[in-house]
C-alpha cells in the first residue's frame, strides 16, 4: 500500500507452513506462504493439482491449525474459526443437510445466534432472493440440481453475514453453463454485499474472470509463485471479459505458470 | 437397507402407470393378505377334513379362542389383557426404550471418539458374542426372578443392535457437515443434535427395528423362568397342561403384537426418515 491512510488488511497470511505427519513420512503441503488481501477484494488462488489448495482455505478457515505462522483475520491473530467469516464447499451435496428444507439450511448458520425469529426469516427470504431462489424454500436439497444446491450453500454463507468469504472450488462439479451463472452471481453478491472473497479454483479462465488478483501456488510445498493483478474492466462480462486481449493474456501467463508447476520459466 | 432397496425397486417397477394412493394401499394390502389367507384356508380345510389333530387347531378355533381368552368377559380383561398381555408390552417397551437411551448414548460416544471406540470396542464385540438369552440366569441371580430382572434383561439384550448402528452411523456422518457446523461457529451441543444425530438417524433406526424383534423375543424368554404374569408364562402354564389350543392363541397374540410394533415403528420412520428414503431414491 503506498496510500498514506492505510487499511488495515481483510486478511494477513504472515508465513504459513503446513506439515502433514512427520519424520521421513512427513509431507510439507505449504511452504512458508506470505501474502494479504484487503477489504473488498476478490482473490483468487490457483495452483498445480496437489498444491495445497484446500489446505491453505482450511488454514484460512481456523479448521487447520499451521504448523508455522500465522492467520490473522481483522487484524487479530487466529486461533479457531474466526467471527464474520464464511465457507462454500465444494461438495454441495455433501455440505448442505439433507433432513432440513431449503429454508432451514439457509437459517442453520443462525443457530443459536442472537437473532430474533422475524430477523431471522427476514435474512433468509432476502438470503435466497439474493441467489434467485425465492421460490424454493419449502424444497428439499436433493429435490435441486446440482446448480441450485451450490446456490443454496452461498445462500447459506450470505445469511451468515459474512465480511470475509472462502469458496472452495464451488463450481468444480457443475456444468460449462451453470457455471457461468454462478461465477456472475458471486460477483453480484459481492458488489451487493461488499465482502472479501479468496477463490480457490483449477479453472484458469475462472480464475482471471472474477479476481482482482490471482495468486498462483506452485507444486508442493507450496509456494507463492506470482501474485497477478487483474486489471480487466468492470462489470466483468462472460462475452466481452473473455474476448479482452488483456484477459488473453493473463491467462495465457498463468497457465504457462500452472504448467511449468510455479517453476519461473 | 434392503427394505429401502426394494422400495426403489417397487417404485421403479410401477413407475409406467402410476395408480392412484387408494389404489396402491389395496394392492399392497392384498400382497401381505392373500399368501396368510391362503395358509389359514389350508390349514382351516386340512383340520377340518382330517379330525382329529391335537397338536394343529383349527386356526378360527385358535382366533376364537384368544378373542375369548382376552376379551370374552370383563374379567378376562381384567386379569388376562391386563393381566398378562400388556404386563408382556409394558416390560418389553421399558426395556427397549433403556436399551435403546443407553446404546445410543454409548454408541454416540464411540461414533465420536475414536479413542472411546478402540477402547470399548475389543469389550463389546466379546459381550454381545454371549447370546443374550444365555445371560438370563445371571440376570436372575444378580437381580432376582422380579420385572425389574426382566426389564435390565430386555435392556441388556436389546442395547447392542442400536450401540453398535449409533457408532457406525456417527462416524459415517461427512467430514464436510462437521466443517459445516465448525465455520458457522455451531456449538458442540448444537452440532451433536442437529447435524450427528439426524445425519446418523438412518443407521440408528435400522438399529431400531432388529431391537424391537429382539425386545419381543427377550421379553417372552425371560417369562419363561421363574415369572407369574405375562404370555411367557401363559405360553409355558398352557403347555405345561396340555392347553394346546390356549398355546396357539398365544403364538397368534405374540404375532399380532410384532406386527403392530413393526408398523409403528415403519410409521415413525416413515415420519422421521422421509428425506433419507426420498434422496435415496433419487440418487
């Protein structure tokens, strides 16, 4: 930041380790990974399969305690899961419940939250507006497509009122055009609701298509192999974005990064 | 397991024209009614052609006679259906409901620690090798030959088919719905009744059902020794002096009785587990 007034960051990474098992057997996932995001920012993060992805966002998340360094949330150093942040999982017939109806897994976040039951019901109908399922909320998820339920869990995280959101290769089981619905969507919802948001994907196009910035891991131990600022014009469009010389090239370099496994060329 | 199978089955099976609900209610009926007709009829014809037979009853003799045996006067209310019959019900309910409180809980601690479940594990396995029926005369010298024997008895028996499905259907709930209740800052308590226990409902009411046939039978054995009410009792007292026919009708009340248990509780499930059988089916 070179502004004067600065902002304290959304989230600061301060040189995180994570070492799965130990001796001979031990596998370094995460190699002392620096990095922050600021408020309002849309990173994402991509990386060679096995790179540690998901470790990084279950570190991120408070679920996976690092072996070295540190989380720090707010300015607060983490040591569980932090307050005002939410997950999208990637296996959203895995993360939704499927004994509560669509309106009760929305409101599930709220549990024993200090929410009155109107609040509540409020937050829910404008939780499932948000993602266009208003409609819905007397389903149950299996009774959705794989497209709807992914929606519900955002619905779920929005309901949560989260300032920091962590997706987790959301979109990674649906088809090429729900898929592009969704990436909107999740753009929406940021501009509406104003909340950090780290991506993790191994979609390239996807990955430049949504972010401010894109993070490449390298092969693990993982590494910060480039950290790109995308500087493609807003609204992003699914058309006109994808067709931007700039958005061609982006891609191009982080594929040729991805490929090369984060080795520098 | 397999009955929710041959549910998708049936339900494929019909799906071509699908009939209205009455429909299908009658259709379902006539299945369970016609083959237990069919084997009455016989056995009704067979005694009457060929008296006399007094081991095999006229099976209408045998429901005459237990209507008569239950509620032929007021007194027969009174000290049979009363009597004996729900003495039957009302011990083998308390020592399925025990039994099923306490594997649960133990079954729920297992599915949850894996320390707790390599610990009792090793112990579990090697009791439950022990038929349970072969347990009763320690029950009967530790607690005595009263109902409460026969209740812990029941209990005994009847824990380990719902302890060892709790177990196996906690720690089947997915790890994603633990990380679910975990990022949402569900607490622990919540998280055990709103996400463990519902997600492991299936395996726990599949514990459930094999309970209560095992709660029937426990209940009837331990009538056998040393009691003074309920149908073991009656069963071995007619056997004892040759009321062949009163036997009979106490086989038939024991046969209603599972049945009716087996519905209620298919009924409960059907109620509790519509979101499991339903996503099942779609899957």
């Amino acid at each position: 930041m070179t502004d004067t007034t600065t902002v304290q960051p959304a989230l600061v990474v301060d040189h995180v380790s994570h070492v799965y098992g130990s001796g001979a057997s031990a596998h370094h996932a995460i190699s002392d990974l620096a990095f922050s995001v600021q408020p309002g920012e849309f990173v994402s993060i991509v990386g060679p399969s096995g790179a540690g992805k998901t470790t990084l966002l279950r570190t991120l998340a408070g679920l996976l305690r690092p072996s070295e360094g540190a989380v720090i949330v707010d300015g607060n150093r983490i040591s569980g899961v932090p307050a005002g942040m939410a997950m999208v999982f990637q296996d959203y017939s895995r993360s939704l419940l499927p004994w509560l109806t669509i309106e009760k897994n929305v409101g599930f976040p709220l549990e024993g939250k200090k929410v009155t039951k109107a609040e509540k019901k409020a937050i829910i109908q404008e939780s499932l507006e948000a993602v266009g399922l208003g409609g819905f909320a007397k389903r149950y998820p299996w009774q959705l497509s794989g497209g709807m339920q992914q929606r519900v869990a955002i619905a779920r995280a929005l309901a949560y009122r989260p300032t920091l959101l962590l997706m987790d290769e959301p979109f990674a089981s649906v088809d090429a055009q729900t898929r592009e619905g969704l990436e909107d969507l999740v753009l929406r919802i940021r501009d509406t609701y104003g909340m950090t948001i780290l991506f993790v994907t191994h979609d390239i196009d996807e990955s430049v298509y949504l972010a401010n910035r894109v993070l490449v891991l390298s092969r693990p131990p993982a590494r910060l192999a480039e950290d790109i600022a995308v500087n493609l014009p807003e609204p992003r469009d699914q058309i006109t974005t994808r067709e931007d010389p700039e958005f061609i090239r982006l891609r191009g370099h982080v594929a040729r990064l991805i490929h090369s496994g984060g080795e520098p060329e | 397991m397999t009955d929710t199978s041959t549910r998708a089955l049936a339900a494929r099976a019909s799906r071509p024209a699908v009939r209205p609900r009455w429909q299908r209610a009658l259709v379902s009926f006539a299945y369970f009614a016609i083959p237990i007709a069919a084997v009455i009829g016989i056995w009704q014809l067979v005694t009457m052609l060929n008296p006399p037979a007094p081991f095999f009853p006229q099976p209408f003799a045998i429901i005459a006679n237990l209507w008569d045996l239950l509620f032929g006067s007021p007194k027969a209310v009174q000290q049979v259906f009363y009597g004996e019959f729900l003495q039957t019900v009302g011990r083998m309910a308390l020592g399925f409901a025990i039994g099923a409180v306490w594997g649960i809980v133990i079954g729920t601690i297992m599915g949850l620690w894996r320390g707790a479940r390599e610990t009792i594990n090793p112990i579990v396995e090697f009791l439950r090798s022990i038929p349970a029926t072969a347990t009763l005369p320690l029950f009967i010298i530790l607690l005595g030959g009263g109902n409460d024997m026969r209740v812990v008895f029941i209990a005994y028996g009847v824990s380990w088919f719902v302890l060892i499905n709790t177990s196996v259907g906690v720690g089947s709930v997915h790890k994603t719905l633990l990380d679910v209740g975990k990022v949402f800052k569900i607490s622990p308590a919540r998280r055990l009744f709103r996400i463990l226990l519902p997600g492991a409902m299936p395996k726990i009411f599949a514990g459930l059902r094999i309970a209560s046939t095992a709660a029937l039978l426990l209940a009837i054995v331990s009538e056998f020794m040393l009691a003074t009410d309920g149908v073991g009792y009656m069963l071995v007292q007619a056997q004892g002096r040759f009321q062949l026919l009163n036997m009979w009708s106490w086989m038939l009340a024991l046969a209603i009785l599972g049945l009716i248990i087996n519905s209620l509780l298919e009924w409960i499930e059907g109620r509790l587990l519509g979101w499991h059988r339903q996503s099942k089916s779609r899957a």
